[in-house]
C-alpha cells in the first residue's frame, strides 16, 4: 500500500478566522493542496450528492445528445474519452475519461446547449455552482487575510460576478474502469495526465471508495495516492472537499502559493494503493475551477509576504512562470495548449 500524500486537513468554521486563515495560507504553500473539512455548512451532502445523480443522468445519455454539445473554443461543452491529452510528452493516446464544462447560469439557465436528458436540471445544476462560487469566493478572501494583503478583499474583489465575465467552470468528469476500456492499454496510460490547473483555484468533490487521484511530491519524481477519506473525516457527512492552488495565482503570488502537478491514474492490479479505495467502477468527480474577472490584470499583490518572498514556481510547473498580461490571456494560452484551438 503506498504512503498517501501528507495534505492537512483545516476546518473553516474555526472560532478565530485569522488563525484558520494562516492554517490555509502555509497548506497552500507547502502543499498547495488542501482538504477542506466538510460537515455540511458550507455545501451540504445533500447537494452534493445530487450533483453526482445529475452528472451520472448526463453521462449516461445518448452519445447523439452528448455529440450535439461538443466542446467549443470558449470551453464549454462535452469532450468524448481521449479528447483532452493533458500530458502530451508523456502520453501515447489521450485522457481516459469524458467530461462536460458548464459555464456561467443566467436565471438558472445554462448560455449553452445541454443535453435534453438534464435539461430538467438545469435549475439544480445552477444551484450548485452558485454554493461552490459562495465557497471560492469565502477561500479567496482567507487566503488575502492569511497573506497579509491590503486590502484583504484584493483577490476576492476580482472573482465576484460583478466584476464580469470570467472562465470559471464546473466540470463534471465520468471515468472508465480499466475493464470497460480495450485490452490495448497498457500500464503507462492514464485516466488524466499529470498537469497543474490553469485558475486560482480548485474545488474537487469525489465519492468515497473511487481512487486515482495522485500529487507529484517536491521531489519531482514520487507521485503520492490522495484518499478521499483522510484520517479524522470518517464520521463526516461527506468527504472532505479537496482545494487546491491553480497556475494563476501561483503566479499572481510569485509562485509563494504552490500549483502542484497531479495527476489520475488506474488502480494497479496489485492491491488497494489506499485502503478502503478500490476500482469497483467507474469513477465519477466533480471539479469547480476558480478564474478571476478575465479582464483582471495580474499584477503585484499588496502583501509583504508575496513581495518579500524570493519567487520561484512549484517544481514541475512551467505555466505559473509565463509572464501574461490578464486572466483571459493566461487561460487562452493553455487552453491553446490543450485543445489545438
């Protein structure tokens, strides 16, 4: 069983917010992972779940309706299993996995074409992006007050919807097990390259049980398993929300805040790589990815502690090191990337 990344744990609803902020602040420094203790108060269980029902009806519709809302160049839409190559030097073929990016919601409906299957929930699916932008914006503001920036609001100021409009996703992902895919896979493919995110910031649901999810340690060489479950969050409603730090800010930062490299693997065959977490099915997860107003100009944080700092981006991430002008023009630059648009 292999040795599961060391990711703290913090609670946001603690009493004294300047010390949890603090707590987020070195996690997303050393780490740039985060769990994020779930019980409910935040994003209750039961809209998460709901969620997974949703994107489970989507995945399972007819590949027509699915086919009619391919992805386009403003990153909205279904890619079908091996669109997205998110490693290219390191894949043979592309992602095993499918996926569908909802965009922004306008009285609870979706500005771009979805599959008539859910289209009865349209209104849920809104609804939860709303709890997970109430929740970014909440982390956005810790992270201001645990770096000491004047004034705190600065990043938060930059991801409210009024700002305008900006490339936040809600992305829901359906992955194959290995016994649905053809026996031409070998031991070297992946589910998804190993890639860092593009935006401020990550919130990632997952069920309990389904495993893959792995972070390049500062080594630059061991890739560490991510349960779903860490200890001290067995009790709890739901497993712990996963935040982590995306290239965006880790370059509006500095690279003080680390974007680490993950990546999502297939289970080994040779045992559970983290106990109670084995391939049973496909694996479902849902990601919200954080982007500031597109417009933002991404220049020096008023913080002590980002300007004293020497910089230097997390190792393994070249994007945080590009020098770009606005949020629009870092994420048109990997999504170019990416997608060959």
């Amino acid at each position: 069983m292999d040795k599961a990344a060391n990711i703290p744990v913090i609670d946001l609803w603690g009493d004294d917010q300047t010390r949890v902020a603090k707590k987020l602040v070195e996690a997303a420094i050393e780490h740039g992972f985060v769990y994020i203790k779930n019980t409910g108060n935040d994003i209750p269980a039961e809209a998460i779940n709901g969620a997974f029902e949703m994107s489970k009806r989507l995945f399972d519709a007819p590949l027509s309706e699915k086919q009619a809302c391919t992805i386009q160049q403003n990153n909205r839409g279904w890619s079908a299993m091996n669109y997205e190559t998110l490693d290219p030097a390191n894949q043979r073929v592309g992602d095993f996995k499918e996926a569908f990016n909802f965009g922004e919601f306008i009285d609870n409906k979706a500005q771009q074409p979805i599959p008539p299957t859910v289209a009865g929930d349209e209104p849920q699916i809104s609804a939860f992006r709303d709890l997970c932008y109430t929740l970014s914006l909440k982390l956005n503001t810790l992270l201001g007050i645990g770096l000491g920036v004047s004034p705190p609001d600065f990043f938060t100021s930059a991801h409210v919807r009024s700002a305008g409009p900006s490339g936040t996703i809600l992305r829901f992902l359906r992955y194959p097990p290995r016994t649905d895919i053809s026996d031409s896979t070998t031991v070297e493919d992946v589910r998804a390259g190993a890639h860092s995110d593009y935006g401020s910031l990550t919130l990632l649901f997952r069920l309990r049980g389904q495993p893959g999810l792995e972070i390049l340690e500062r080594d630059g060489v061991t890739w560490s398993p991510v349960p779903v479950i860490p200890p001290g969050t067995e009790g709890d409603p739901a497993p712990p929300i996963l935040m982590n730090i995306g290239d965006l800010l880790s370059y509006w930062t500095n690279g003080l805040l680390r974007s680490t490299v993950h990546r999502v693997v297939f289970p080994t065959g040779d045992g559970e790589k983290v106990r109670g977490e084995g391939d049973n099915g496909p694996r479902y997860s849902i990601a919200y990815f954080c982007h500031p107003f597109g417009g933002t100009e991404l220049g020096v944080v008023p913080s002590e502690r980002v300007q004293g700092d020497k910089g230097g981006v997390a190792e393994g991430n070249p994007y945080a090191e590009r020098r770009v002008m606005t949020a629009d023009e870092h994420l048109r630059m990997r999504l170019v990337a990416l997608l060959s648009f």
